[in-house]
C-alpha cells in the first residue's frame, strides 16, 4: 500500500490550488489523481475566454487558466497519477483506485481532498417526451466533440436551458456554421451570466425564450423536430402556446450536479440543498480530515473562486497534516427565507479569523436586504440591488462579529 | 441624442451601462463600476469589437485552441472564422504561439492552450 500525507482526488481547477497551497502550507507529500490524461479537467475543453478576470486581472482561455495553475504543480515536488481512477474511498482516509499501469491499488492518506467536481443533468432527470433519436447531447458533451475531438455533433440545434455552457455552446456552434434556432429556459430568469447572454446570444441573434421548455422530440433515427410551449407560474406546458422548430440537434445545458458518489459511500453526510458535503468553515466535512472544494461541493459560477475556495482546502488539509486534528466548536448555518443554500453549512465561532459565507438565492429579488441572524440577534445585513439565482453571494462574517453568535445561524433575503 | 442600454461583458458582474449617444459618439456614461466598462460602452456604440476564439485542426489532427490576441470588428468574426477554418499548424505548441499574423486589423491569432 502506498502512503501520501495528502491525496487529492481530482486534477480538474479544484484539486490543481488544492494541491499547491497544501504544499505551500507545509504538506510535503502530496498525490493527485486524475481520470483524463492530462491535468485540467473541464477547462481543457472551455476554449472561450473570461476566466481569472478575478484572479489574474486578464481575460484567459480555459487551458491558459489551467496552465497557470498546472506549471505551479510541476514547480513543486507533487506527484500526479493520470489516467487513473478512483473507485472507493472510505472513512479510515483509504483511497482503492485503478489504471492500466498499476492494475487496482491502494493510497493510505493522512488527509484526503475531494474535488471530483460535477457532472451535467441529462435528459433522463427531466421527463420529456418523445422517442430516443440520435442527435441529442448535454451541452458539455457537444463542447468536447466540437473543441476537443474536432468534429460538429449537428448543423440545426435547439438548445434547453440557459445555464452558461448551453449559451457557450450557442455561439460555439453558430461559429461553426450551425443555425441555433433557439434556446429555451424554463425559469423566467436565465441561469447563465448576463454578460452571456449578450455576447453569446444577442450578438448573433439568437432569441432567449423564458418561461418556455420543450413538450416534445420528434424524430426516429435522428432528431427532426422539437416542440417548445410556454409555461406557466407552475411551470405547465400551456396548450395552444406550441412553437415547432425543424432541426437535427438538441442540446441540454439544464444544470449541474456535484459528482458525490465516492462521498457517499464512505459515508461523509450530504446536503440536499448543495448535494455536496456538509462542511465547515475550513471545507472539512463531517470525517475529520476529509476536505472538500470546488463544484463537487457547491457549483460556482466561476473558476476563480473554485481556485480561491480550493486554496482554503489545501491549506486546512495541511494544517490537519501537521498540526493533527482539530476540534470544531460550530454553529449551523442555515438557509432561511428566500435563500435556497448557504456554504459553509458548519461555522466555529473561536476562530480569530473572518468567515466568508457564501449562498444563492431562490428568485430574482430586487431592493432586497440580506440578513444573517442568530434567534432574533440581526449579526450581519446588507441591502442588495438585485439578487439573482445565477449569481452567487457571499457575506463576510469578521471575527468580531463571529464572538457575538451563541447559536444558530439563519440567512435570510427580506424586504422581497 | 439617442439613449442604449447595454450590458457590460468585460467581467461577470454584467454591469447595466446606460450610454448617450450624440453624433455617433457616446457623450454620458452611467451605470459602469470600472474604466473597462467606460471603454467597452465607447466603443460599442461605435464599433463593437469582440475577440473570436476557436479552434485550429494541427496536422496531427489535434485541435488547438485558439484567440485573438486583441478584439476584432464584431462585423468581420464570421470573416476571421472563414480563415481560422482555413489554417493548420503544426504540434507541439505553446501557448502565445503565433498561428496567425494579423488576421484582421493587427491583430494575430495566437495558441490558447498547449497540444504536445
């Protein structure tokens, strides 16, 4: 059996400043696994630019971000093992992975980073009706074939949901010279961000539908067709409200969902709000000395605060290294009105240092307040122009204010 | 004086940039948290400019990922497609790496990503 000191589970954003900052915390050996062959994860196919605006000042491509943070790896004595898959991890910090050099192993850790990332909702969660033609992707799928393999999954597309990869892939494809005949959202807000919304799709008039999903998929060997309707409050298809589109290609950009499996079954508690692991301020999840960062634990708009949040892990996996185990001394964090998830869900209230709380809300919300209290105590609010699912929130909790909390904690959007 | 409402696509915030046009030039803008966002609002009204990234087939037959190092006229990206769809290079390449001198207006079409 092999021994690390750290092993990270993922090679994607996450685990990539994961890695880096536990060295740089003291944590002197290190493992990554990778499943794809190369480091990166899903910035190798994201080809647009707009990453690390945040971070690095400048507008980079997916693989340009990646590069920054895999050249930082290389610079430092971390071992990487690509094209290896992790199929079990249990409780006593053991990691059971395989690959084609060294057949099915096992990896004893010290400390262990989950940052398996996410994975796209497929058309099976969402009930549409209609036969099973070909021609039908989630839109992460449509973006490897295009900017990796190098070939068009179609020439005529409708796209369902306007998450940020579906409007990506919208302009990807009319680039490309497809006709993107539409792109449906359900919600009467889009979950993508504004700045996608024009320059993905205004800029090449491509129309947005809000409120509208898809009734039907026509189409025997290969999609021909899809119906989209109006829907209402309840989100119901309303009869008579039917558009019909011809087209080869439907595309489904309808959410992401934490990658969790290996988190379940070592038996680290879940939030069913995140669907990723409950965990403290320090990303640590209810197994001392099991972290977690990036999209496997709460999806992110952003790279740059995956490699920010990731950073906080690497550096509490360190610590727990080094120093041993910590004991927790928490509140819980809970999501209140209006507010559909709050992360960190655990806060220590004896920390000398500020706690940054991030969360989503349920609903557009305009000339709203943010309110974070403990029982009737208000500790923390802030007035808030316009709050929008698509964009997450954060509220910054000093340590000052944190020795005023004697219980637990709710967030909440009022005045709405 | 004509009144445009835009959004400004330089960073995620999406700032809404409320523009007074006159004469064909912006002569008030309000709504923008940042210099960028002035910037983008002048030149959108006059001439919107986008940086295009794609894709270039090497002769491995690797994709390589692609962009221009500057943006180009949001009229001309179909044109700068036309061409990106025209070239080839060859592996390995760096990011930074020239595929394309001026491909339109001064601006090159570099490597976005490294393919060994």
């Amino acid at each position: 059996m092999m021994n690390y000191d750290i092993v990270v589970i993922g090679g994607g954003p996450a685990g990539l400043a994961a890695a880096i900052s536990a060295y740089d915390s003291g944590a002197k050996n290190i493992l990554i696994l990778e499943r794809e062959d190369k480091l990166g994860g899903i910035l190798n196919q994201c080809i647009h630019n707009g990453f690390g605006l945040t971070r690095f000042k400048e507008s980079l491509s997916g693989p340009e971000y990646a590069y920054r943070f895999i050249e930082e790896v290389k610079n430092r004595d971390i071992d990487v093992f690509l094209n290896t898959t992790v199929i079990s991890l249990s409780k006593d910090k053991k990691v059971t992975a395989i690959n084609s050099e060294n057949g099915v192993f096992t990896v004893k850790a010290k400390a262990i980073i989950l940052a398996m990332g996410c994975r796209e909702r497929s058309r099976g969660a969402l009930n549409i009706a209609g036969s099973r033609p070909a021609g039908i992707y989630s839109a992460g799928t449509a973006q490897k074939y295009v900017n990796i393999k190098g070939y068009m999954p179609g020439k005529s597309v409708v796209i369902l949901g306007s998450g940020d990869i579906g409007l990506i892939m919208a302009r990807r494809m009319t680039l490309e010279g497809a006709k993107v005949h539409a792109v449906c959202e359900i919600m009467p807000y889009s979950s993508g961000l504004k700045r996608n919304i024009v320059q993905c799709l205004d800029d090449f008039g491509i129309p947005l539908y809000l409120n509208h999903t898809i009734t039907k998929i026509e189409g025997k060997e290969r999609v021909t067709a899809v119906e989209i309707s109006e829907v209402d409050e309840k989100r119901k298809p309303i009869k008579g409200t039917e558009m019909r589109f011809e087209c080869d290609t439907v595309l489904f950009s309808v959410g992401l969902i934490p990658e969790n499996e290996l988190t379940k079954n070592a038996g680290i508690s879940l939030s069913n709000r995140t669907r990723g692991a409950i965990v403290s301020q320090n990303r640590e999840t209810d197994v001392p000395g099991i972290f977690a960062c990036g999209n496997v634990l709460h999806v992110h708009d952003l790279v740059d605060f995956v490699s920010e949040e990731s950073e906080l892990a690497g550096k509490s996996a360190a610590d727990y290294v080094i120093n041993g185990e910590k004991e927790h001394n928490s509140v819980n964090c809970i999501n209140g009105k209006n507010i559909s998830y709050v992360l960190p869900q655990k806060i220590d209230t004896d920390l000398e240092e500020n706690v940054k709380v991030f969360f989503r809300v349920s609903g557009t919300f305009k000339n709203c307040t943010f309110k974070l209290s403990c029982g009737d105590k208000v500790i923390i609010e802030r007035k808030k122009k316009i709050a929008v699912p698509g964009e997450m929130e954060t509220l910054l909790i000093t340590s000052d204010k944190l020795k005023e909390i004697d219980g637990d904690l709710t967030l909440s959007l009022e005045g709405a | 004086m004509e009144k445009v409402n835009l959004t400004c696509i330089e960073c995620p915030m999406g700032c809404r940039i409320e523009v007074e046009v006159e004469n064909g030039k912006a002569v008030s803008i309000t709504g923008n948290s940042c210099p960028r966002g002035k910037m983008y609002a002048e030149n959108e009204v006059v001439c919107p400019m986008r940086v295009v990234t794609s894709t270039v087939r090497s002769k491995s037959g690797k994709m390589v990922p692609v962009k221009t190092d500057k943006p180009v006229k949001k009229a001309l990206i179909f044109e700068v497609m036309k061409t990106i769809n025209s070239l080839s290079c060859n592996t390995p390449i760096r990011i930074g790496d020239i595929i394309c001198e001026n491909i339109s207006d001064g601006a090159n079409l570099v490597a976005s990503g490294n393919v060994d």
